[in-house]
C-alpha cells in the first residue's frame, strides 16, 4: 500500500523524524480557532518527548501544523508504534487570557502581537483600528472576534494558523460529480439556536434591549437569554444582540457531501457538487486515511454568516 501522508516531528529547527503515516485524521471548522490531527505511524530510535512541532504534509503539501499535545509510544503484534493528538498553534489563543478592561486604538498588529506572541501564528493584516472590553476570564480569541467584528460584520476563523478577519475571498474551486460521491445530503442542528436575547441597558434596567431570532421561533424554539450590558458594543448596543443570534445560527443548516479521496481542501475553499452546492464556502472538514485509503467528508453552512439559514 502507498501511504501518501508523511508526519514530520520537530525539536526548534532540528528534525527529529519523518515518517509515512498508517492512518490519520483531520478536522477543521470554520467557528473552532483551530485544526486538530491525531495520526499512526511506526515507531523509530528516537527520544519523541523532544518534540515541539508537528508538521503533517500530503503529497508535499503542508496541511497541518501544531503542538505536540499528546505523544503515545507503544507495542502490539510485535511491531511498535505512535500516535499523536495535535492541535495547531492558534489553539493558544484559547488558552491565554486578557487584562480585563478597555484596550482602545487596536490595531490587527497591535492585537495580535502586542499583548503575547505567539509561534508560527500570523494574520490578516485588517485596515483601521477599533476597541475591546475585555471581561475577567476573555481569551485572547474572544479579543480577536470582538475586534474583527466590528471592523467587518464578520466571524474570524483561522486558516492553517493564520487569522483571516474578512470573509473568503477568490479562494480554489472544488467541482465533484455524482460518479464520485459517496453521500450528499442536508442537516438541521437547532441546539445552539437562541430564540430571544433580552440585555440590560447602561443603567441596569434588565430588558433595555430586546431582540428576536426568527429563524429559531420558526422552528417553535423557546429560549430566552438574559444578559448584562455588553460594553464591547457600547458604540451601538443593538448590534451585541445582533451578533448574538448570528452566532447562536452557527451550523444550523448545511449541505454536506463525502467522497473517497482528499484534495487538499481547507477551510473558505469554494464547493460545487451540480445544483445541490453551487460555489459555496467550506465551513467544516472531516478527512481520515487507513486501510481503506482516504475518505473526506465536507460541510457548507447556511447560517447567516455564511449564506442565509
């Protein structure tokens, strides 16, 4: 069998291994700041605690690149073997956090280099500057979305560790016909739809602001949400709520297709497959590769961000 994966294991800039892999999965969503892999491969006479970056390349393509999170050593049927659970580099900005209060005058770079630096991550470099609030426990990723925001009235998300703050743009088409497919089809998930989002104003009268989602009370959905005064909105207090619902839609329908293969697709790529998904974004990705060689699956949202639910 040909294995056209090879996982490349790092020590700064020194390589430690390269290695053909037995079986491995990918997954990147457009709303997760982050890609995860966990991949197989035969062990080698290496010391594989050294490693601080994982490379993972198909057909000399890097698709993936992150930390090392957990790095498995082990035997059976008398060969022995690794396996690895990485998650890429953007995954640290959920896991630092801000001073909380006002950051005022930010500007992409400012953001994003000025309170921590981070490796191998990088990022749109997004015109005009803006303003956050910063409350106790916000990551630097709820930074990232609250400026981005504002700035272009769209969700961040990260491609292969860089921050793209604008929608997809001019990206690669993906056309696939029926003889390749292996399922299509669509999906509703009304779990994380709000219905009704009640905020208090400046002076703490709790239904200052009120806003419907209508997409969720036409589904007879009944969730209220109470909310303190969002001071990240404080220039426009209406548009809290509005990015709120926008937010609560994420993945609410989609069009999905899988197929034997993978093309190297990532994330804000443009996907054809005849009438049914005519040149819209990829928002979410599942490939795997093992005996059985590669099979992909792929989402297009329509939930307001992308497309209208």
């Amino acid at each position: 069998m040909i294995y056209p994966l090879t996982l490349s294991l790092y020590h700064g800039e020194m390589l430690l291994t390269r290695s053909q892999c037995l079986s491995f999965s990918l997954d990147k969503e457009i709303y997760t700041p982050y890609d995860s892999v966990s991949a197989e491969f035969l062990a080698e006479s290496v010391d594989y605690s050294l490693a601080d970056r994982i490379a993972l390349y198909h057909e000399n393509t890097c698709i993936f690149q992150g930390l090392p999170d957990e790095i498995r050593q082990y035997s059976k049927n008398h060969s022995s073997f690794v396996r690895i659970k990485s998650k890429s580099f953007t995954s640290l900005l959920l896991q630092n956090e801000l001073e909380p209060g006002t950051h005022s005058n930010l500007t992409a770079e400012s953001l994003l280099t000025g309170f921590y630096q981070f490796p191998f991550v990088t990022y749109e470099n997004l015109e005009g500057s803006g303003y956050i609030f910063v409350k106790s426990g916000n990551t630097m990723w709820d930074g990232v979305v609250s400026f981005g925001y504002k700035l272009t009235g769209h969700y961040p998300y990260v491609l292969q560790n860089h921050i793209c703050f604008s929608p997809p743009q001019n990206r690669p088409v993906h056309s696939f016909t029926s003889s390749q497919m292996l399922e299509s089809g669509t999906l509703l998930n009304t779990a994380k739809l709000i219905s009704h989002y009640h905020m208090e104003d400046i002076l703490g009268n709790p239904d200052g602001y009120q806003q419907e989602n209508t997409f969720a009370s036409g589904l007879n959905i009944v969730r209220h949400k109470q909310i303190p005064f969002d001071s990240s909105f404080r220039h426009d207090p209406d548009s809290a709520l509005t990015f709120r619902n926008r937010y609560s839609n994420r993945g609410c329908r989609a069009k999905y297709l899988i197929y034997d293969g993978f093309r190297n697709e990532t994330l804000g790529d443009n996907i054809s497959y005849g009438t049914f998904i005519q040149n819209q974004p990829l928002c979410r990705l599942h490939a795997s590769f093992g005996t059985n060689g590669f099979r992909t699956a792929l989402w297009c949202y329509q939930d307001g961000f992308y497309s209208q639910p």
